[in-house]
C-alpha cells in the first residue's frame, strides 16, 4: 500500500525568494546533475534516470508480493525481507535501528523505486520475519515528492522509531527534509516534520538543495540534552546558468520535541568556494555520554567526488556552536578513488568514500570506518579504521580491516562499510566485498567484530551467493546505493545490505533488501 502523508510544522530560511520560472524549464539540482560528475548524491540522481519514471508510471502502486519472509535459523540465513512490485523495482541504500530496551523489535528503511520515497520493513522477533510498507513523501506545498535517503534512529526518551528522508521534485526545484515518528515499533508513522525547506510563501529559492541527511539522537539520561533530534545534511548553493554549485556546507538542524520547532546551524561556514572549507559531504552525527554531538564529514568537492580529507567536529551546547576541526585522516594514510566520478574497477555503480561513525559507551571511544584506496595498487579499495579515544581531539593512524585469514588487506574491492556497537562495547562492522571474485565485480557482503575496542577483528563472508551490480538499477546499473546499515546488540546483530542476486538482469534491472538472521549475535 502507498502510503501518503501530509507535512506538518514549516520551518524557513531567510534568503531571497525567486519565482520557479526565473530558474527556466530545468530544476538548478538537474541541471547540476546533468553538468557536473559529482556533488549531489547518487540516490538522487538516479531519479534523472528516465526510465524510473517511466517504471513507476506502470507500477508504482503495485502488486506486492507477499510478505513476512521466514528464516529457518541456520547457520547462515539469507533473506529477502521487502516485498516486490510486479515485475519488480529497485530498492537500495539502508539504514536499521533496534529498540535497545527489546532488541528483537527493529525498523529498516530503504530507498524504494516503487513509492519514489522509502521502504520501511519490521520485526518484532529478532529477523526471523518481517513486515512491509512503505512511505511517500508529500511536499509542504501538498505535491507527492521524491524521496529516499533513509535515516533510522530510536528514541530511549520518547520511546519511538524516527525516519528521515528527503524531498524533492524531478520537473521542480522544491527541496525539503521530513522527519517521521513511530511509536508503536514501526507498524505505523506520524505525519512527517518538516526539517528544512527552501520554499517561503508562494516562492522557491532554487538555487539552495539539500541533501544527503542523517540523524542522530541524544538517549543519555544524564545529558541536559536528553532526547534531542538531531538532523544533519548538507546545503548545495547552486548557480546559474548550469546548476554549478560554489560551496556546499554540512548544517544541522534539532529539535527537542516532535512537531515543535527546528533549530538551525551551520556545522561548517557558506562560502570558501569549490574546494574550500564550504565544500563537504558525508556528515556522519552521533552523540557521546557526555552528551556531545559528534560528526565527521568529508571534505568533498561540490562539483565532482574527489575527497580530499576527513574532518571531525563536535558541539557541547547540544548543537549551536562547534569546535574548530580536526583533521582525521593522517598524512600518507588515507586516498581516495581517482575517478571524479567514484567508479570502481570492472563495476558501473557509483561506489563512494560512505564513511560510518559510532559511540562506544563501554569505552569511550569515537570509532570511524570508510572506503581507503591508499593501497589501491596493491589490493584495491579497502575499509579502513580509525578511532579517537578523546572525544575527536586526536585520532589513531588508519588500519586496514578489511583482511585475509593471514592479516594482509583483501584482493579486489571493499566498500560500503558502517558500524555499530552493542551494549557490551563490541564493534561490528559491515560491508561489500568483490575478493572472491577475480574480475572484481561480484559482490559478497562480509561482517566483521571487535570484542577489544577495535585492537583485534574477527571477520567472515555473511553472503550465500554473489550478485552482478552491473545488472541491478533498470538498464544502467549504476546505482546500488551509497551506503548500507548495520544495528547490534548482544542478543541479535542486524546487517541490512542492498542485494541483486534475484535480478532478472536488463531492462529493468532490480535489486532488494537482504539481512542474514543472527539471534545471538555475530561469532
């Protein structure tokens, strides 16, 4: 079933307003897109795809095959766990939350080519089964939206599941963040809470896009901030004619309350140009047990894909003001894909950095991990680790853990890595793998943990077959998402990944959402 919501609480920016038409036929966003190799994210440029709209003119609201997928707990269990338009669309780019007081309730989202907004599956026994739906975005002008890249966090305050994903238009240069709220364990969601918009009155500033969101929340009891939403993104300025952007900020938004509203901040300053301090890209927050809000982000150019460094700040006041930055990476340690374009060997999907930052209560410590081609002639793209045991002040040299039985790094590529931490302080890590593969184009899904704070890793292959990228996302194959997801805790671990091992293959390639059942954890 779609699912239509109407928007609630307005927030705006002040800026000067000009009417669509001054933009000419062709959204500012699209023309960025179809101009420039990078910048804007790849869930939303895959919607300049014409044959997604022409998918969902056909099928958008459905048939959906069954669901409440079934596992039989062996040892490795695979499985499906969306449900399927007839014949069927992609769904990409995961995110998953547990419910830390009842770890076998979570909620996982994806990016969904049948709503054009989000796939949301749930489960109340621990993966074993799972229910879906799914959610389209309606703009604060009333006009059904695109949407996707999905957020998912959980609440201790509130006792709620919020989402996060954006909102925009193909033909239009509306761009909007949503927020919604679940409190009964994802089954159903509030009306969404409009985060940040560029409209104002009648009016669209189409040189200013958002994109890229994510969120955070503040579950400290202790913490003078307890219970603060936390939404970062990012803030494309575009220019005319071409759609060229000259800086690109992480900015923040929060809020104490649902429906209350937003507070605003920059994160990092408007200007500074293309490949200045303006020029960023995935903002990864989290919060700490002193309270403090944690982000790394990347500094991206807005133009194209290269990454040039990783940078960390952090804010004490519950997000109005931030330290100055720390430079992550260190010298020698870190480089990035060389293709502007973030294309990896033997596949056509834009395959990006896709860092991930978690917490470690149990220590202390700020845990990083991201695609690093610093070894690139040697064993390809890698996942690599750092970690901060100062709250960001400082952080340890890179370490590749993406590795062989005999400790080396992996043959072929590695990438879309995130990270969890469950209540005992073991670290699990999550991502795509081509080294089985000699050509370096089918993909694996391997899982690794830490039960000494990152000292030692376990590591081991959680696919039960390979799938072709190249096959997946309509006739193109170049998107597969730009991140996957990982929850853990010491009663079930959830990896949530992208898979196309069931794609007919061209013209409407398919990917789905699959998750290997681990009631006790990973071992």
């Amino acid at each position: 079933m779609r699912v239509r919501l109407t928007l609630v609480a307005c927030a705006t920016i002040g800026a000067a307003f000009l009417a669509p038409a001054a933009y000419g036929a062709t959204p500012l966003w699209v023309q960025h897109v179809q101009n420039y190799r990078g910048g804007i994210s790849n869930g939303v440029r895959a919607y300049t795809d014409p044959s997604v709209a022409a998918a969902q003119t056909l099928y958008g609201s459905g048939p959906f095959a069954a669901s409440g997928f079934t596992s039989s707990l062996a040892t490795l269990e695979n499985m499906q766990i969306n449900t399927d338009s007839t014949p069927p669309l992609p769904q990409d780019e995961t995110s998953v939350a547990l419910n830390p007081s009842n770890p076998l309730v979570a909620v996982a989202a994806a990016n969904d080519y049948v709503s054009g907004g989000v796939w949301i599956g749930t489960t109340q026994d621990g993966g074993q089964t799972w229910a879906s739906q799914r959610l389209a975005p309606i703009s604060s002008a009333g006009e059904t939206c695109e949407g996707g890249d999905p957020s998912v966090v959980y609440s201790v305050r509130d006792h709620a599941f919020y989402l996060g994903q954006l909102c925009f238009l193909r033909s239009a240069p509306d761009s909007e963040i949503d927020v919604y709220k679940s409190t009964d364990d994802g089954a159903t969601w509030s009306p969404g809470s409009l985060v940040v918009t560029n409209r104002s009155g009648g009016s669209v500033d189409g040189t200013v896009f958002y994109d890229k969101e994510l969120l955070a929340v503040d579950n400290n009891p202790s913490s003078s901030f307890f219970g603060r939403l936390y939404v970062t993104y990012i803030k494309f300025h575009l220019t005319l004619p071409s759609g060229r952007s000259d800086y690109c900020p992480v900015q923040l938004a929060y809020t104490n309350g649902f429906g209350q509203s937003w507070s605003h901040s920059a994160v990092v300053a408007d200007g500074l140009g293309d490949r200045g301090p303006g020029a960023n890209q995935w903002a990864t927050p989290v919060v700490d047990s002193q309270g403090g809000l944690d982000i790394a982000y990347v500094s991206e150019d807005c133009n194209s894909a290269i990454d040039r460094a990783l940078f960390f700040t952090r804010s004490s006041d519950g997000g109005a003001y931030f330290t100055p930055t720390e430079h992550i990476d260190k010298p020698g340690q870190f480089a990035d894909n060389p293709n502007a374009g973030d294309i990896l060997p033997s596949k056509q999907a834009r395959i990006p950095i896709s860092p991930s930052l978690a917490f470690n209560p149990t220590t202390g410590t700020l845990d990083y991990v991201y695609q690093n081609n610093i070894n690139r002639t040697v064993s390809g793209a890698d996942i690599s680790f750092q970690q901060s045991s100062d709250f960001g002040a400082t952080w340890s040299d890179a370490r590749t853990i993406s590795t062989t039985a005999s400790g080396a790094p992996a043959p072929q590529d590695q990438f879309f890595p995130w990270i969890s931490v469950d209540e005992a302080g073991s670290l699990n890590v999550m991502w795509f793998d081509n080294r089985n593969d000699p050509s370096d184009t089918l993909i694996e899904t391997f899982q690794a943990k830490s039960v000494d704070d990152g000292a030692t890793w376990t590591s081991a292959d959680i696919s039960t077959a390979p799938w072709n990228p190249n096959e997946g996302f309509f006739t193109c194959g170049c998107f597969i998402g730009d991140y996957s997801g990982i929850a853990a805790s010491t009663q079930v671990v959830y990896p949530i990944w992208t898979d196309g091992r069931n794609s007919p293959g061209r013209p409407n390639g398919d990917t789905d959402i699959f998750t290997n059942v681990e009631l006790g954890g990973f071992h």
